[in-house]
C-alpha cells in the first residue's frame, strides 16, 4: 500500500503490536531505531511497529521520531509499566473524514444509541434482543464481565475478590489486581494507535464520556473478557517476580494469536456502521498530498476547494466600486 493510501486508512493490520522501554537512550539507526542501555545496543525495525510506548527515563531524538513518524508507528509517552498515559504523537491519518462521521454520530442521540447498542454486541458471543433497553444491556454486560472474572479464577485457582487498586498506592494492590491494570494499559495502548492511525478520536465515547480517551475504553472493552482477563490471572498464577513484565509479554502473544490487529478497525468501522475502506477512493484529493490544505466549509455548497484564492460574488462586486464611503 502506497504512502499516500495510508493517509486515509493505514494498513493498521499489518503492523506489530507494541514495543514498551524505559530508562534507556533510542536514536535513528539507518531507516530504524536504536535502544541504548547499560546492556549495549539493540537495533529495533519500525516498518511495521504499530506503537513504541516510552517509560520513564527514556531519552529519544528528533531523528528517531521522524523515522518513526515516517513508518506510521504511534508513539505514546506512558508511566512505569505503562499504567499511566501522559501523551501520544500525531497519527499518521491525514483525512478527517472518519472523525467527521464519528462526530455526526456522537451528536446525534439516535444515532449514538444505535453505535451504543453495536459496541455492547461486539462483546457477546450472541445477538441480545434488539427490545432490550440499555439499562437491560448494561445488566447483562455486568454478569458476562463478573463471569469472566470467575472463570479466570477457577481456571488458575487465583483468588478473587474484586477489581481494586489505586493509582497513587499501586504496590499494595494484590497481585491479579495489578496484572489487570498493566494487561489493560497495554490494551488501551494498541486501541489507541488503532484509533488514532485510522483517523478517529480516542476522546469523542459512546458508551463511555467525558475523558479524553473514551473512545478507547469503548473499543477496549470488546476485548477484555478474550485477552486481558484470561492474561492478568494466568500470570497472577505463576507468581509476583518480574509479574509486570511478563504480562506486557504475554499480552503481546495473545495479540498475535487471537489476530487483535487485524480486528480493531473492522470492529470501529462495524460500531459506527461505516463502510470499509482500503485505499484513497474517497474523492479527498487533499489525502494525495499531505502538505496541501483541506476544503472550505460553505453553508450552500457543503464544501469548497481550498489553498486558492476566492473572487467575491458577482452581486457583492456590482455593489462595491472599491471606494470609501465616508
């Protein structure tokens, strides 16, 4: 896929998952990156990498990020282990034509309850009853998630008595609870770059509002019972050394295998009832050329060309000789 087809809907699949690093020095190797730490040099290729999540202690040049903006890999600045989000880099979309849709059905309630209704199917192996009302829906959301837990439990024999912890007190939490926040971080990371490189916002939610990434938890959410769940409590049960690490290990294998990638932005795309796109077929001819300016929003036209210089109306130049009427 040509560079200029990723500015409207970037082959997201394609992409790895995600790369986490902390206290280390990443520099621009040739068309790449490479991380320096005390234990040497690793070359890193970002062709593919969909998101490189930066840690604290990380130290990363201009350089580096060109190259990585080049390859349309998001990069997101994150807390230790990646269970705080801080700031993320610009997508490589160029086309707001899906923010635009998102938008239209945000605002309208009708319509938002419609996206509603398809995010909370995407989660049930099932069709619910199209009569059921969204307080029905939540409630039966509510067991499916309290069963998942439950299963993961006796399936590890991990005890579970709730999801608990605290940001500002995060040693404390037991063991499952803390594998639950880095498994989900790690999640929320993917999603994210999802949401950004197909050109969506992570704050305009459905089901969830008023946070800046609300879109993402909306889209996370699909997933958790499959991948997040089953991760936290299998790594709760092979004990506390190094647990952090292994679930951002293990939830990179579970993205690989259950071909996480791959449904993201067909899932987005199905939630939204927005016809599938592939390539720049859209009549955008801005999406051609990144550097070149969008339309102009017009109240009778819709839109007109932008980056060009307008005549005035033909009325308002018989009306105007130019001169100074004081």
């Amino acid at each position: 896929m040509r560079i200029k087809d990723l500015h409207v809907l970037p082959k997201f699949s394609d992409g790895w998952s995600y790369l986490y690093v902390e206290h280390c020095r990443i520099d621009q190797e040739a068309r790449a990156i490479a991380i320096h730490d005390e234990a040497g040099m690793v070359p890193v290729p970002c062709a593919n990498l969909a998101l490189l999540m930066l840690g604290p202690g990380v130290s990363i040049s201009h350089a580096a990020i060109s190259v990585l903006a080049d390859h349309g890999c998001l990069v997101v600045w994150c807390g230790e282990e990646g269970v705080r989000f801080y700031a993320v880099g610009m997508g490589e979309t160029r086309s707001a034509s899906n923010f635009l849709h998102q938008a239209r059905m945000w605002a309208h309630a009708d319509l938002r309850m419609q996206v509603v209704r398809r995010l909370y199917q995407l989660r049930f192996s099932e069709k619910f009853n199209p009569e059921l009302t969204l307080q029905q829906i939540r409630g039966m959301e509510g067991i499916r998630v309290r069963e998942s837990y439950a299963r993961a439990a006796r399936e590890t024999g991990v005890p579970w008595s709730g999801r608990s912890y605290r940001r500002d007190n995060w040693s404390n939490a037991d063991p499952v609870n803390r594998a639950l926040s880095a498994a989900n971080s790690c999640l929320y990371g993917i999603c994210h770059a999802a949401i950004v490189s197909a050109g969506f916002s992570p704050a305009l939610g459905f089901v969830h509002t008023g946070k800046m990434l609300s879109f993402v938890y909306d889209v996370a959410d699909i997933y958790k019972a499959e991948v997040t769940i089953p991760v936290a409590f299998r790594a709760a049960a092979e004990g506390q050394d190094g647990l952090e690490r292994r679930v951002r290990l293990t939830c990179r294998d579970g993205f690989v295998s259950t071909r996480l990638l791959e449904r993201i932005i067909p899932d987005i795309q199905t939630a939204l009832m927005l016809e599938k796109r592939g390539s720049a077929s859209d009549g955008e001819s801005f999406d051609q050329d990144a550097a070149a300016p969008g339309s102009l929003w017009d109240p009778v036209a819709g839109e007109v060309e932008g980056g060009r210089v307008h005549p005035l109306d033909s009325d308002e130049m018989e009306g105007n000789d130019g001169g100074d009427d004081s």
